[in-house]
C-alpha cells in the first residue's frame, strides 16, 4: 500500500551562523532587540526566532512575525521561509494560502530547501495556488537535490503515482532510498512496498522486510503490519506466528484497521496465541467500525455462528451488509443467504436473489448457483 504525500510541518528555521549563533547560545535579548531596531536584518530574523521558541524572551508569535516580516521584506531567505510558515499554520496571524506561497516562493527562489519543499506541497494540494503537479515536482526536485529527505520522499510519491512527470517506478525508488537511508520511515515503508511487489527493483523479500522493520521500529503502523504479514508468510524471514502477532498488535494498538483483522484472524486461529474467539470478535470489530470490508464480514460471521458473542442473526445481517455495500462477494452471498433463510431479516427471495447475483458477478460460483435456483423458481 503507497503512502499519501505528506506535508512535514517544516520546523522554523534556527539561528543563523553570523554574528548571532545557534540556538544553543542565544544572544541576550537585548542586545538583539537594539540590533534589530536599527534595521539589522540577521538581529530581525534571530529576534524572531527567539519569540516564535520562547527563546531568552516570552513565546510570543505575533512578535515572531512582526520581527520576521522586517527580515524578510529586506531579502533574509530563511525569515521569508519562516513567515511563510506562519501564514501557512496561522500562527501569530490569520492563516493565508496565499500569503504562504508569496513567501515560501522567495525564499525558495533564494535556495532554501524547507521553502522549495513547502512551495512543492502548496503547488501539490492547490492551496494558495492554482493545482500544478509539474510545479510540485520542479520545487520538491530542488529541496530534493539538496538532500532534504521529505521533498526526496515526495519526489518519489510523484514518480511512482506518475503525477508532474511520467510513471517511473526506477525514479521511486531512487528518491525513496534517498529519504529512506536518511531515516525518513514513509520513504522506508515505500521502498520495502517496491521491493516486496518488485516495481522500479528486482523483487526481494529479504530487502522488503529490512526495510519494513527500518520504518516499523520508528512506530509505523503500517510498516509494522507489513512486517506482520512477512512473519505470517514466511516472506523474507522464516515464517513465525508469535512474531506477526506482535507486530500486528503494535500496529492495531495504532488504530490500524488491517491490523485490527489481522489480529482477530490471528485469535480466532489459535496461530501465534491461544485460540481466543472474544479476542477475535474484539479486534474484528475495532476494524470494521473503521470500514473495513472482511472485518466487517467476518464480525458476521462470528455473530451468525455465535462464536466469541451472543448469536445474534441480526447483528449478522448488520455486518454483513456493511461489507456488502463495499462489495464484498462473500458478504454479499452471506446477506443473501439470510434474506433467503429469513435470518435476521424477513425472508425475501426477491432480495435474496439480488445479492447472490451480485456475489455471483464478483466472482463467488455459489452465488451463481443461488441466483440460478431462485431464477427456475420465478424469483
């Protein structure tokens, strides 16, 4: 599964290295402030720095903004850059798009990455900015070729998707790795998801699961369910059931739906834990409540059988019909089966005949059967 751009809230650039340093010795105030007054533009920015951190001075981001706008209309890149993050974030000022990339875009045009980046992410969502995906990958490219890991990482989103520039899954995995052996876990993820299917490289499961593990122990949630998965199918690592389920319960105590029916599966199958049916029903519902078709489906079929809950053949129908709608062929020649059967609905052959026909169109021979039974009957 690819990831979504992501846009990194870029971190507001530090002090600078002239006559004021770095953030770990900040200037006194005062001495700063006088500076600034008197129109020194590095005084200005670091002036602004220290009241956006709350550095030698109470956090105070109007002040930032009003000390970074001095810096900034006087041609300092790295204030224009944090002015454009105030205005991106409304911070210390009202949010404006437009504001945003007015100052990301000169301060990306003097070569400061974060900007080039920012300016890239503004171009890719339409904000401030009329959508351009060949201007994202021209900015994100820049930030790229400085070394700047998020702009590398969304640089190989774009290559892969083919967004801005022709598919090329090479190009992906190239930036990919780029970010990726900068620690950036989306970009370790990505590549792992390359190697595992084999685009853009040589498909090698060994490579895959290194690069899983990579993003999975930075908390990845979805890097620590593919890890579940290699461990469950012995993919690149010798095959062990305890181990997936440990890393798919990091990744379901995340949220994670696939992880959340991995896990159920995992219990309701005795594989790496005891066999555990209220388990299975607990971690099936966590990620059917979040949409997730078989979840949904096999939440079902757990409420149809009364394994790990009450037997409740309306609670079936409930669930079944929600991976029904998704189409689920399997849900959808359950459903049919309860309409037909007047299990937890009122028996309806007319409906019943309806959803078989759609399991059957999505592939489930049993559905054809059904369909083709009710049909001789005049249903």
């Amino acid at each position: 599964m690819k990831t979504l751009l992501k846009k990194m809230m870029v971190a507001l650039l530090a002090l600078g290295i002239g006559q004021a340093v770095w953030a770990y010795d900040v200037p006194d105030f005062q001495e700063t402030l006088q500076a600034a007054k008197k129109g020194n533009a590095q005084a200005q920015f670091n002036l602004g720095w220290m009241y956006a951190n709350g550095q030698g001075v109470r956090q105070d981001p109007v002040q930032a903004v009003q000390w970074y706008r001095k810096a900034a209309e006087q041609g300092d890149a790295r204030a224009q850059s944090n002015l454009g993050w105030m205005y991106d974030n409304g911070k210390g000022i009202r949010q404006d798009d437009t504001q945003a990339v007015q100052w990301y875009r000169k301060a990306a045009e003097q070569g400061v990455a974060e900007a080039q980046y920012s300016l890239g992410v503004m171009y890719h969502s339409g904000r401030g900015v009329r959508q351009d995906y060949a201007q994202a990958v021209q900015w994100f490219l820049k930030a790229a070729e400085q070394g700047y890991a998020a702009a590398q990482y969304n640089l190989g989103v774009m290559y892969d998707r083919g967004r801005g520039v022709r598919q090329d899954y090479a190009q992906a995995v190239q930036w990919y790795r780029k970010a990726a052996e900068q620690g950036d876990a989306q970009a370790q993820y990505n590549l792992g998801g390359m190697y595992e299917k084999g685009q853009g490289v040589r498909q090698d499961y060994v490579q895959a699961e290194q690069w899983y593990r990579k993003a999975a122990k930075q908390g990845l949630a979805e890097a620590q369910s593919n890890l579940g998965v290699m461990y469950a199918g012995g993919q690149g690592v010798r095959q062990d059931y305890a181990q997936a389920v440990h890393w798919y319960r990091k990744a379901a105590e995340q949220g994670y739906a696939a992880a959340q029916f991995n896990l159920g599966w995992m219990y309701a199958q005795g594989q790496g834990v005891r066999k555990d049916d209220k388990q299975a029903v607990q971690w099936y519902r966590k990620a059917a409540e979040q949409g997730f078709a078989e979840a949904q489906l096999n939440l079902g079929v757990m409420y149809g059988k009364g394994q790990g809950v009450r037997q409740d053949y309306v609670q079936a129908v409930y669930w079944y019909r929600k991976a029904a709608e998704q189409e689920n062929a399997k849900a959808q020649y359950n459903l049919g089966l309860m309409y037909a059967n007047g299990k937890g609905a009122r028996q309806n052959l007319v409906i019943a005949k309806e959803w078989v026909g759609k399991a059957c169109d999505n592939g489930i021979k049993l559905g054809c059967d059904a369909y083709r039974e009710l049909n001789q009957k005049g249903y």
